[in-house]
C-alpha cells in the first residue's frame, strides 16, 4: 500500500524501559480515603499519633495484678496468699488502689491498678475459697504487663508519605484512631479498543469481524496492576476519530489496544504525532514490536500491536512498569521459578523474545504458537524473558519463568 | 479468677493446618459474572468455543495477498512483478478472487482473498506506478497468514472448571465472543469484633477504652486473600450476644477478633461448643497460641487472640490457606528472600515462633516487641516461620523471609 511505512528505527528492550521509566511520572493526585477500603492504597501524608499506644498500662494476661514484691518469694511450696480486692476487665477503669497482701482479678486488656507492677498469669496460680488466691511462682516488676506508649509513643510517625498500606499498617492506624487517610490516587488508564472489524463479546460476528480480546486483557491486566481502568467504545479507523478521542481524555495512560502497526489505516502515530509527541514506535522485541509511546498532554499514549499476545505480553513488559510508577506502587515482586525447557524454542534472532511458556511436572514447556495466537498466551503459566542472541533455545536449557 | 480455664492440650501448627485443611470445603456456591469483572475469578464451568478462531483466514501482516506460485522465483534483482486488484482491510469481506499475476494489498487482519495462499510483507515488496507491485522475496505457501480455526478450534475447550481467571484467560473466553462466565462465589467472611473496650477508630475514647485494630487488619488481609468481607459491628462480651451473633450468620467464615483467650469473659468457646463443634483451640505457636477453630453450621468459626500482631499473624499462617481453599484460588506463591538475622532472635521454645522482619540491605532485622504490640508486625516487610526447637536464633542466621 503506498501510505504504508514501516518501522524504521527499532528501540531496544533496555532503551523502551527507560525511556517508560522517564515518562512516567508518579502521580501528585491526592483524595481522602476512609480507613476500611485504604489497604493496598499508598499513603500520601505522614501519619502521626494523636494518642499513645496504650493509652493507659494494662495486662498482657488473663491472672492477677500484684506488687511483685509482695510474690518474690512465692513458690508452689511456699505459695504466696494475697486478697482478692478487686476485679477488672478490659475496657473498664482500674478504680481500687492496690496496697501490699491485695491482689486484683485482671482480665487480657485490663487497666492495671495503682499500687500493682505486675500481672501473675492464672496458670501460676490456684484458686482459694473466701475471697484470697495462692501465687505459686514470682513475678519481677513489670511481667506480663504493657506500658502505656510502648507499643506507639504520642506524636510517633506511625506511617509516611509514600508507603504503602499492607494490612499491618492499615491497624496501625486504626490504633491511633485515624479513620480516613490522604492516599495518592489509583492511576488512571482509558482503554480505546480501535478497529472498524472489531466487536464486543455477546454481539453477533458479521464475516470479518473479530472479537474484542485485548479490551479485557487490557482492562483485568491494568487492574491487576494497580490502576483504575475506564474502557471507551470501539474507535473507528480514521485519524479524525481518533484525535477527536484522544483530545477528549485526560487519564495518566491512554492505551489504544491495535493500530499502531504499519498500515495504512494504523493512523495512532499520525494522531499522536498531530497532537503531542511520539517517544517511541517500535521495540526489538518478539511479540510486541509495533508497540508505540506517546505523550499528549499529561497523558502517556501506549499503542499496543493488535496481535492478542502481543498486546498481552506488553502488559506485562510494558505498562505494568509504568502502573507501578505512576501509582508509587512497591516495585513488583512477581514470583519466579527456574526450569528447564522442554522442547527446543525458537527465539526472534537479534530480538529480545517473550517466550510464554506452561509449567508442567518441574519443566518449562514453550506454548508460543504465534503472536496473532491468544492461545499463545492464554494457556502459558508465565514467561521467560529471553535477550538478544541466536534463534533458537536449546530443550534443556535452565531457564528463569516470570509468574503471572 | 475462677472460671480461668487455661488452654489444656495445644496442638502444633502442622496439626492445626490440616485440622483447617479438612474442614475448608472448596465453595460450590456460583454466580454469573460479566467478563468485565471476570478477572481474578475461579471459572465454574467449561468454556467450550461455539466458533472458530479466527473464523476466516486471514493476514498476519501488512503486505500483499499473493499466490506463492506465483512470487516463487522473485529476488531483489528478479522481482515478481503483480497486478493489484483489490484492497483488503481488516473487517471488510473479501470479495474478489485472486487469479495468477494478481494480487490484493492487505491489511493484517484482513481476509485472505479466494486464490491467495500467501502474503509477502510491505517490507520485501516495492511499489510500482500505475497499479502494479514488485515483489523482492518469494514466500512459501502459507507464509504470514493465519489460518481459520488455527488458534481455537470450534467445540475446543478454551477454558475449564476450576481455572483461575488470568488476564490471558479472560482474553481467550473473549475471543469466542462469551461475555458472561458462570464462576464460583469469592468466599465470605464475616468479622465480628469483641470486646466492650474496643471502639471504631474515628470515635473519641473513653479510659479504659481501646481502638478497634483487628478488624482492620482482618479486613484488609481478607479482601487481599480473594474474599468478600463483612464486618458487623462490635458485639457485647456476653455469651448470649456471641450466640445471638453467631446463629445469625451463614457465611464461610465467621472470624471473631479477639476473645478466644482464657478468660472469664472470653466466651466464644462457649458459644461455639454450644452453637456446634470445636475443632481446636489453642495452637503451639507464638504469636497466635489462643487460636479457635471450630464449625457452627455450615460457618467455619475462627477466633483470634486480641492482641494485634497475634491476630495479623494469624492472618496469614491460618486465614490465608482457609480462603485459598474455600475460594478454589491458586495456592498462593507468596514471595520469598533468604538473608541473614541483624541480631539474635528469641524464639517461643518448644513452640513454632512467626518471627517478624524488617529488611534492611540484604539482612533481616528482627522487629517482633510483643504480641500485643500492632508494630511488632506493622513495621515488618515480611516473617520467618520457626520450626520448634531452641531458645534463640543467633545472629547471622540465614532464615527464609515470607513477604507481604
């Protein structure tokens, strides 16, 4: 076709990274987010304690709160007998005053009284009639107790700007009563679906239209990630249409799932080019070459091949890095294992290749059948990020396979 | 106090793991969920393909439908010269048929023309004037184009009951045009939590009073693990209203955080033995040795000790392998790191201890202050599982770091 313009300079795997790494911005979007739904969000203020943690001494232990020096010579032989003077439970105000020979019942949580230094466990101790209970063993000051602040001390900083809220840090704040936080925002993502031969799922096929793949490996993927994710109708094949819809956005990422190939009809580049600029079009990478960058406005553009794997497999490679930046996500720890290749595995000679591959019985078997294939990546447990070098990959061969 | 009833016979954690093995039945509740949200989900069907895909055959590249006759001797120096008669988009019928020293222009995804068996790609050709191509490089039959059928066949089986739904996945139920999956139910969890003291982060405390931590935690860890969390609001410590509480539930998991300790007032050892069957209460671990397993109904009953890091703890040793299996979920591949112990760390002897962490360049820190203490965890990266045995773990120790 005369319009048709190949790729002409390819960016390498390591080059397309970085400049994905430039591009993104962490997001400086900020809102208010109740503490129930804040797990997994990332805090964007330092949060510090209004209260100390305990806010008062209490027990650590269901038994009896006692001056230890009362128990110090307390043996099972030689039980100390004390007085049972009171009895607290969690949640109530110690009111007694404890004086040497008294004891108080303490429940797990309870005020230690004025007067006690120490809690007895109940194991260590047995039961009496008339109101007195025997302490078997000692306990120096300060056993099974907790101190008023030593868990968080008044004015801590129980979490900072930038972390992220992993269950554990979400309860901590609930500690100190904090009930809503300022967090960044979820990145946004828009997904645009393009192609006058695509549908969605649940319509009826006309002869040669195809089914919408990459919209719903896009959008679970995104979320997956990390974003927000808002998917826009099926854009027609013409530039006009296309700078109309990429105008009208403002989300951190507009992913446009097909079209940024070479043809004819493959006006992205023209769209982007016309409204901002082009980073990158085009990676040395098998599948995922036609893959383009873009920024117009403050909105990254990524073109993604139309090929479902491709598309696919640069989710992973591609925008997973870019959700995580955005987002101010921790950097993603995706699970690995090591393997061995099943069979002999064709790689893209001089390319990087992302070889899908399925595990089975400790072996890594290569289930790449080609990038149109959503087979391809659809029946694969994860891949292998193979570099640059010749074009075939040995059966045998130990090979690093990245989880999905 | 005189009702105290210590913990009379703990079981090991191997014990309990299995005890909660057997007793989480794989969920055979379902749903009918859009593909939209189908992400994530564990399918509850086969999904068979009630078309073929592709449904027609068609290009895999930009380029020019050809006869691969006809192009068989063609080089650089030697160029097959073509007529084009015909121009062929992707979703556009194909409708004239392509006799010798003919050929179409095609996009990729287009429909290969009757008579064609091969596309040579934009690269390897040169445009002529006046309607014709020249083309550089013979290709074989079948070259560039994909057949239909060839990534799913029609009555395949694209996906089956029981698989957890991937980005990849979902796309490839897409593709055969399913935009509604029966899946299973996430499991559900409801957290009740205990404790006249505890009040709701956000309330103003009272002496005596403690803010509510472990729902928090409980909630967040859950929804993390895969299921949908309701929490109620606090109940009172009595054994009528843990009764009444409990009877009116029929979720997967009733989770009570806090109260299955010993004491007077820790009723819910009570009520579950009244309700239905206690499986276990009390494991060999430290945090997390006054843990309650125990069924009423078709509710699994677990009860976690109060204090903050014994019950976060829990979370991930006995509410995580609950959920995975409850859920149908793939068993979790939770990340790991070796390093090596900053300092010596004490261990619950006799007992399996959940030692938890800080990473701090490449050495694990140990961060545990008491069970009671919400930083013990919430400023860990992670922990280290401690098989029974000794005192301590010296300093320099290489231990196996699980991270959140």
């Amino acid at each position: 076709m005369s319009g048709m313009r190949p790729l002409e300079k390819l960016v390498t795997l390591t080059e397309a990274l970085r400049a994905i790494d430039r591009a993104s911005k962490p997001t400086d979007r900020t809102e208010e987010v109740p503490i129930w739904s804040a797990g997994g969000r990332v805090l964007a203020e330092d949060v510090k304690a209004g209260i100390a943690v305990p806010t008062f001494t209490k027990s650590a232990m269901d038994g009896y709160a006692v001056r230890s020096a009362d128990v110090k010579s307390a043996g099972a032989n030689n039980p100390a007998v004390l007085k049972i003077t009171g009895k607290i439970f969690a949640g109530h105000v110690a009111k007694n005053v404890l004086k040497s020979g008294q004891c108080s019942e303490i429940a797990t949580g309870g005020m230690l009284p004025d007067g006690a230094d120490a809690v007895v466990k109940v194991e260590d101790t047995s039961a009496n009639k008339r109101g007195s209970v025997s302490i078997l063993l000692p306990v120096p000051k300060g056993e099974n107790i907790i101190v008023a602040g030593s868990d968080i001390a008044k004015g801590a900083r129980v979490a900072s700007k930038g972390e992220f809220l992993y269950p554990g840090k979400v309860g901590a704040i609930a500690a100190i009563g904090v009930d809503s936080l300022r967090c960044y925002a979820r990145p946004s993502v828009v997904v645009m679906p393009t192609g006058d031969e695509v549908i969605r799922p649940g319509e009826k096929l006309k002869p040669g239209q195809v089914y919408d793949v990459n919209t719903f490996t896009l959008k679970t993927a995104a979320q997956t990630f990390g974003a927000e994710v808002d998917v826009r109708e099926i854009v027609d094949d013409s530039k006009e249409s296309l700078i109309e819809a990429i105008s009208f956005e403002s989300a951190d990422m507009i992913i446009f799932s097909g079209g940024s190939s070479v043809g004819e009809k493959d006006l992205i580049v023209d769209a982007v080019s016309e409204l901002g600029d082009v980073i990158f079009h085009g990676v040395s990478i098998r599948p995922g070459k036609p893959t383009l960058l873009g920024k117009v406005g403050s909105s990254l553009v990524l073109g993604m091949p139309g090929h479902p794997t491709s598309c696919l497999s640069n989710a992973y490679i591609f925008l997973e890095p870019m959700i995580t930046k955005i987002g101010r996500f921790p950097k993603q720890r995706r699970n690995t294992v090591v393997a061995r290749l099943s069979a002999e595995a064709q790689l893209a000679e001089g390319r990087t290749t992302v070889l899908p591959v399925k595990l089975d019985g400790g072996k890594a078997v290569p289930v790449f059948k080609e990038s149109s294939a959503i087979t391809s990546m659809s029946n694969a447990d994860g891949y292998v990020l193979v570099p640059p070098s010749g074009s075939r990959l040995r059966k045998g061969a130990a090979v690093t396979v990245t989880l999905f």
